[in-house]
C-alpha cells in the first residue's frame, strides 16, 4: 500500500503554497497601494514653507521632548493635532512666551523663532495635522 504522504504531495504543497502566498502578497500590496494617499498629498511636502517648518522641527528637537504622531518621547504633549486643538495663533503666542515660568508645570525653552520662522513652523505642524490618520489620536488633547 503506497505511503498517503509522499514526495510528491510534499512538492505540490510546497509549490501550492509558494503560489498562494505570492498571490496573496501581491494582492496585499497592490491593496495598500490603492490606499495610500494621492500624489498630491504626498509631494504637500515640496512646499517650501513647509519643508522649512519641518527643518526648524528637527534641529531645534521638539521631538526630545514631544511626539509628533506618536513618534518621539512622552515629556509634552502630542503636537501632531495641535494646530487642530489651539490654532495657529495661539502656537506662535506659546512660542514666543515660554518658558511659562508656573510652578509645578513642566517648562518649555524659549527657541527664540524668528516671526517668519514662526509662520513656517505653523505651517508644518498644519501639514502634520492634515496627515490621514484615520482620527488617531482619539483625543483632540492629543
Ligand atoms: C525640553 C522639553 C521641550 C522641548 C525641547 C520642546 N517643548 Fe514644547 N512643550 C514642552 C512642555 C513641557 C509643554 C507643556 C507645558 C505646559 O503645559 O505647561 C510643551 C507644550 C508645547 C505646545 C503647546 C501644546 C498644547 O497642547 O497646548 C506647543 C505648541 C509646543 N510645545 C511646541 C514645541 C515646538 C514647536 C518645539 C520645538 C521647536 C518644542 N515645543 C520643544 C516641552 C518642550
């Protein structure tokens, strides 16, 4: 009586399987791909105004004590929605008035932004708060 389970059914299982898990790759990526937003969202990044905000961003290192879309270090708040939660006005007044100097709260440098330095950090972080994140963080508080 032949074995149930021979080379042969070792070798279509294995080809079967390579088969099916390509397809299904290929299907997940291309879904992906469909999701991901359009070009025009994607290259906002080539405003220049905004590419600025960005710099100011990274070499003053908000994110050391910030996070911007979760990513970054859990001392201030999220600042991916701020401009959402307290608009552009008030940013730029919160800038130019730290450090706070309250008793009790966390203190924030003062960076010492440049007015239209201000106006290109406001503009980054209104970019970052136009990213699609399917409405994460739950909390307008961030
Ligand atoms: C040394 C830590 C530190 C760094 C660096 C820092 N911050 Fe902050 N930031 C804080 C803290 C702490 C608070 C909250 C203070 C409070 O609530 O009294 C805060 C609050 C804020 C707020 C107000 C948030 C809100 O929800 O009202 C904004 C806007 C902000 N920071 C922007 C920035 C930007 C932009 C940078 C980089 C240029 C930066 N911060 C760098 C510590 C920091």
């Amino acid at each position: 009586m032949p074995a149930a389970f021979t080379t042969a059914t070792a070798r279509n299982i294995f080809y079967g399987g390579s088969v099916f898990f390509i397809l299904l790759f290929l299907g997940m990526t291309l879904d992906t791909e469909r999701k991901l937003p359009n070009y025009d969202q994607r290259t906002q990044l080539e405003n220049p105004k905004v590419v600025a905000g960005k710099r100011i961003w990274e070499t003053n290192n908000c994110i050391g004590c910030h996070t911007l879309l979760g990513e970054g270090a859990y001392f201030a708040p999220e600042l991916g929605n701020v401009y959402k939660r307290r608009g552009p006005e008030f940013i730029k007044a919160w800038m130019k008035a730290q450090p706070s100097g309250t008793p009790g709260r966390r203190q924030m440098p003062q960076f010492n932004l440049t007015e239209q330095q201000l106006d290109e950090l406001v503009a980054f972080l209104k970019y970052a708060s136009e990213i699609n994140t399917s409405n994460w963080p739950p909390n307008i508080e961030g």
